[in-house]
C-alpha cells in the first residue's frame, strides 16, 4: 500500500447539541499530498480533532467536499466506510489502552486488529510480527501489556492502527500523558513507518516539541486554516475562496471588521494598510 493523499475544499462540520447548532469546521481548505507527514495544531475546540474524525470517516461532513484516495466521504455508506476504515486508514484514538485489548499480548493485539481486513479477500496481510517490528516491539510480541512501559503502549496502538499497513494513518495526540523518552520513541516509530512504506500521517497534537520536528504542520483556528508550518516558521494561507486568516498577534493591532487596502506592490508581494474607507491610517506602526 502506497500513503493515500487528503483533499478537503470547504469542509463544514456541524454538531446539534440539544437543538443548537455548533460549528465546529467551517471551512476547510487542505490538501495532503500521498506520503506526506502533517501535524494538525490548535487549541482546544478548534477543530483538529473533529477534522481527523472526518476524514477516518467516523464523522460525515455538513457541506463540502471532503476525498481519501479515491473515497467521497460524504457519498458512502456505513459498509463502505468500515472496509475504509479496514483496508486503507488505520486510527489511533487518543489513549493508548482506548485502541489495545489489555488481556492481550502485542502480537494478539495486532492479530485482532487484523481481522477486519482479512475479510476482504483481495487484502495481503503483513505477519503480526512484521507490524510489530516496524515499531521497534518484535521482542515484545508475546508480552504482557502490564509490562510494557507507556511508550512502548503507545507505540503498540500505533502497530494496531498499521495492522493491515493502510494508506493513511490517523493519529490523535499519540504523545499526550508520554514523558520525553516515550515522546521520542512514538515520534521514531511514525516516522519510521513513513520512511519504510511511504504511509500518509495525519496527527494531532498540543505539544510545540513535536510540532518543531515534523515537516509540515497545519494550524486550525475558529474551524478554518490559520496557518501553515515549515521548517519551524508559520504562514498565513489563502483558502481557495480568496481568504486569508491573520495570525492572533495581528489581530491584536488589526481587529476583526477592519478595513484594509490592498495592493500589490510587485509580482509575489502584497501590501495590506488599515484604512476608514477614505485614506489610509498614517500611523506606519499600524499598517500591515
């Protein structure tokens, strides 16, 4: 299985809580290329979460248009999207013991987490013990969960959610509650299982340092796009529709409902000034 590229235009998600209607994506403009490794940012209620869920399916978008691989979420049904789920995305809830059964060795945990897939007949398993040595636990396949130290838990749901070695793996905080050392191991093991089968990683995730060692991250703010990372550095992103999300900092200066000029000031750069309709405001501390 090669990764599985993500395409989102629009995406809008709506939950009904008790007859009120709360917003939780309000359009999602994102694209993840086949084999890419994306960290989705935020704080809390932004969004990110709700945004994984969708695309494992496990959610239907409100409006949009929301592809993984050659699947249209929103036009398949719950069958379809269970052999989804079984045959080309592997989900690692947040929690490792949420993904594992805690009576059962590594390999029987894999072994488990296999069967979905082994009924679709034209699916090639991996050997248990091959997904386990992806994460670095093949000494560890018959040993009791109880005494595996919580990294090696972690690492062990993420070989659950690569049982059948999908296209796309799904990850939701896979280093909360970790001290460094079980931060560290989780981080090698998804990136090695990106390096070794070309997987596409989506994750989830508060912390800064692990933010700091992925490639690209995806800020999500007020249900929409706020900003895109490399290398470290955040950019503001122009959805498809022309919009553009200001980073906090901005805003502070900058307040919603303020009216701005732009102009262009040479190919590739874009000049954004405050002004009351009329003439600018003067003040250069104030124009962005």
């Amino acid at each position: 299985m090669t990764g599985i590229p993500v395409s989102c235009h629009g995406l809008v998600h709506i939950y009904r809580l008790e007859g009120n209607d709360v917003v939780a994506l309000s359009g999602v403009d994102l694209d993840v290329a086949s084999g890419e490794v994306v960290g989705l940012l935020g704080p809390s209620g932004s969004g990110k979460s709700t945004l994984l869920n969708l695309c494992a399916g496990l959610l239907r978008p409100s409006a949009g248009r929301l592809r993984v691989g050659g699947h249209e979420i929103a036009r398949m049904d719950e069958k379809r999207l269970a052999r989804m789920r079984a045959v080309d995305v592997g989900v690692v809830l947040q929690g490792a013991m949420r993904n594992l059964l805690p009576y059962a060795s590594p390999i029987d945990n894999v072994r488990f987490a296999q069967r979905g897939a082994a009924k679709v007949g034209d699916t090639i398993l991996s050997a248990p013990e091959e997904v386990l040595e992806l994460v670095g636990l093949g000494s560890e396949a018959t040993s009791p969960l109880a005494s595996l130290s919580p990294g090696q838990r972690q690492r062990l749901a993420v070989a659950v959610g690569m049982a059948a070695r999908p296209g796309l793996l799904l990850l939701d905080e896979p280093t909360s509650q970790l001290d460094h050392e079980g931060r560290d191991e989780v981080l090698r093991a998804v990136i090695g299982v990106n390096n070794d089968l070309g997987t596409t990683v989506v994750a989830v995730t508060h912390d800064p340092d692990v933010a700091e060692r992925l490639p690209r991250t995806v800020t999500i703010r007020d249900g929409r796009v706020g900003a895109e990372g490399r290398g470290g550095e955040d950019f503001a992103v122009v959805g498809r529709d022309g919009s553009v999300t200001l980073p906090p900092d901005i805003l502070e200066s900058v307040p919603p409902g303020t009216l701005l000029r732009v102009t262009v000031v040479e190919p590739g750069a874009v000049y954004l000034r405050r002004t009351d309709g009329g003439d600018e405001i003067s003040d250069p501390d104030e124009a962005r």
